[in-house]
C-alpha cells in the first residue's frame, strides 16, 4: 500500500480546470422534488421522456406534475434515430413544452439531449442505470445507420434528480454492466491527456463505491443503500467523463458496439480489464489510484473478477461476436489515430481483441 500512495502522491502535473454547471439534487425520495425543481429552472410545462419499457414511469411523473406536465413522450430507443429526435422535438413544440424531463438511462437522455441540441429547451434529467450520460455534454445521434457524436454546452442537464428508489427496478444483470459501464469512465478519466486533480479524486473516490456496491448489489437488487452508493459512484464517474478525454477502451467499445451492433454497457464490461491490462505499462500512478479503489496490486485483474464474480459476461464470445470478426475489429480500431498513453499497435490491439474474445484474466 505504501508504494502505492507514494506513486500517486509523486509530481502534480499542470492543469486546467473549467467547472461545468449543473444542479444535482441526490437522495432517495428525491424525486419528489421534481415540480420545486421545474420551477427553479424557470419551467412551467414539462415533456417527460422515457423507453417505452419505462413508460409506467414517466406517467406516473407527468401525473404528479398535474398541470405542469406538457404530455409523455415514451419512446426512446438506443443510439437516438434522428426520426425519433425529430419527432420528439415536434411533440415537445406542438404541446408548448418549456422543458424536458428525462427518466430513464443514457438512452432516454440522449434523447433529452437531442431535443436540447436543436430548441435549447433544458433538461432536467432523471438517470435510473450508472451510464452517466446525464453529467456531459456528450451527444450521439444516428443518421442513415451512422451514429454521429459531438460535444455542445447546450446538451448538459440543466439539473440532475439521482433518486435511487428508481434503481431498484434495474435488473440486477444490467445493473453490474452498467456499474461496470460507469467504472470505465473513471479508469480512463484517471489517465486522460487532459486530467486534473479534482478529477482524479472523483474518479477515485468513484471506482471505490461502485466497486462496493455492485457485489451488495447482487446478493440484494432491493439493498437501498447499496443502490444509493452506486449512484452516487455513477454520479461521480459520469462527471468524469463530462469532463476529461477518454481513450482506447472507450474507442475500441465505440468500434465494437458501432461496427458489430454489440451491447453498450456488456461490452464495456468485457472490454475494460483487457483495455487497462494494455495500457498497465504506460500508467503507474493511474494504476495505483485504481488499485487503491479496487484494494487490489493488480487492478486490471481486480475488475475482471468484479464482473465476472457478480455473474457479469466476460467474453466477447458470450456477446456473440464471431472469433472472424477480431481482425476487421482490429483494423476499424487502428484506423482513426487518436491519443492514448501508450502508442496504438495493430498487432497489440489484436492481441487485446483476442483475450477479451476469449475471455482470460489478465495478469496485470
Ligand atoms: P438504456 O438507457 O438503453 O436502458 C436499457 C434498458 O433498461 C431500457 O429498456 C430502459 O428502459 C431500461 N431501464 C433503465 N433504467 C431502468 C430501471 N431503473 N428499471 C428497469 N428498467 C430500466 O441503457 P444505458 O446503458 O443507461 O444507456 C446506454 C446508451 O447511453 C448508449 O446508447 C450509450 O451510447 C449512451 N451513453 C451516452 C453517454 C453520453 O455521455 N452521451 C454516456 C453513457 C452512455
């Protein structure tokens, strides 16, 4: 542990740091702040958003909201087709909503963000997975089976409701993917070109409460305070990944998801161990700060086991990607440089492809 704390505590780098405002209320029961939070926002007429699975939800908001609920909108879907934004920004104009409301996971957020982007009306988002989106200004929008991403202030949740009752509901399975999900922004926030302090310390502080969380999680779906330490894990990697630049695991899940129409939140879980392993030698002080999260020597090992022992898959091969596909995946991702802390090599990555297929342990 000693070694640990004297890598981490060895030089402070240079840094900027620009605090991206938004208001986050956290606390079970808090979503019965909701109409005090529309009315701070300066809102009057909400469209609440949801996935159609989740439509019970958002009728059961709008109908608490009464008079200030604009109308429903359920249906979100993965990867937000841009006729689905369209639509949803057609509805949002016709019922003279003032806001959006957003419960539901990166999906649904998305969504919120895709009306943002186009009318500058602001969100309000409600997050019930650890996917994060709801702390960035990250957008996704999917045109003609192109998915486009971008970056604009705009799209940030003008305000965050993390209630963790909501979380109750999630299965527990997508529960540790998406926890696992959210672990990866933290893991790459810790080596990110861009990085500062105050980020290093959420991302931290991040990976240590959801990497408690998710196993109390699985022994019990309905452990309230498990469920609370895991949101605020995935409040505070998402902000990580608000944030700082992310690098080779989040492009290479990019590739894997886009190209091969793979699980979002799986294959991260998949992906990350194998990611950190390629990355180990580049990264000493990143590795301990995860290492101390993960109370591990070997943090790359230590999220493998986090997965797999909470009944996580752990191959690309259970997510169905055929062993054939590995040399076109590792082609896609070489494909397009981009920085990462150690130099990306076809033969490395394909490599990395290989063992995450398979599904081995990495030894680092
Ligand atoms: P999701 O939003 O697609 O949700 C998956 C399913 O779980 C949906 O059917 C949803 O309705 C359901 N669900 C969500 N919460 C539930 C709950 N509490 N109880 C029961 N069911 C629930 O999944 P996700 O992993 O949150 O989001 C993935 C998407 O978000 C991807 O498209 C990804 O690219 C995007 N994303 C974007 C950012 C960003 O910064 N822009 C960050 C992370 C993820």
């Amino acid at each position: 542990m000693k070694d640990r704390e004297e890598v981490t505590e060895r030089e402070l780098k240079d840094f900027v740091y620009v605090a991206q405002a938004a208001r986050v209320v956290f606390g079970a029961g808090s979503l019965a702040q909701l109409p005090r939070e529309i009315e701070l926002l300066g809102a009057r007429k909400a469209l609440v958003l949801s996935t159609p699975e989740q439509a019970a939800d958002a009728e059961r908001v709008a109908r608490d909201l009464g008079g200030h609920a604009a109308g429903v909108f359920a249906k979100a879907v993965m990867h937000v087709p841009i006729e689905t934004a369209r639509e949803a920004r057609e509805v949002a104009r016709r019922l003279g909503a003032d806001c959006a409301v957003a419960i539901g996971g990166g999906s649904t957020t998305g969504l919120g963000k895709a009306i943002a982007l186009d009318s500058g009306l602001p969100i309000l988002a409600i997050p019930t997975t650890y996917a994060g989106s709801e702390m960035t200004p990250i957008y996704g929008l999917t045109e003609d089976g192109l998915k486009r991403t971008g970056k604009d202030p705009r799209v940030l949740p003008k305000t965050v409701i993390y209630d963790p009752t909501l979380t109750l509901t999630l299965p527990v399975g997508l529960s540790i993917t998406s926890g696992m999900n959210a672990i990866a922004h933290a893991a790459e926030g810790l080596y990110a070109k861009d990085g500062n302090p105050i980020m290093d310390l959420m991302a931290e502080e991040g990976i240590r409460a959801l990497a408690l969380a998710l196993p109390a999680i699985r022994q019990d779906a309905h452990d309230i305070s498990a469920r609370s330490r895991a949101l605020y894990g995935a409040w505070l990697c998402g902000t990580v990944l608000g944030n700082v630049g992310m690098a080779l695991h989040h492009k290479l899940c990019h590739t894997l998801g886009g190209s091969f129409n793979l699980p979002h939140a799986e294959v991260h879980t998949v992906v990350l161990p194998h990611a950190i392993a390629y990355n180990a030698p580049a990264i000493p002080v990143a590795l301990a700060r995860m290492g101390r999260a993960l109370h591990s020597e070997h943090p790359a090992a230590a999220l493998y086991d986090l997965a797999r022992s909470n009944g996580a898959p752990y191959s690309l091969r259970q997510l169905g990607l055929a062993e054939a596909d590995l040399d076109r995946a590792a082609d896609i991702a070489v494909s397009n440089p981009y920085w990462n802390p150690r130099p990306i090599e076809r033969a490395g990555i394909r490599a990395l492809l290989q063992e995450a297929w398979e599904g081995t342990r990495p030894a680092a």
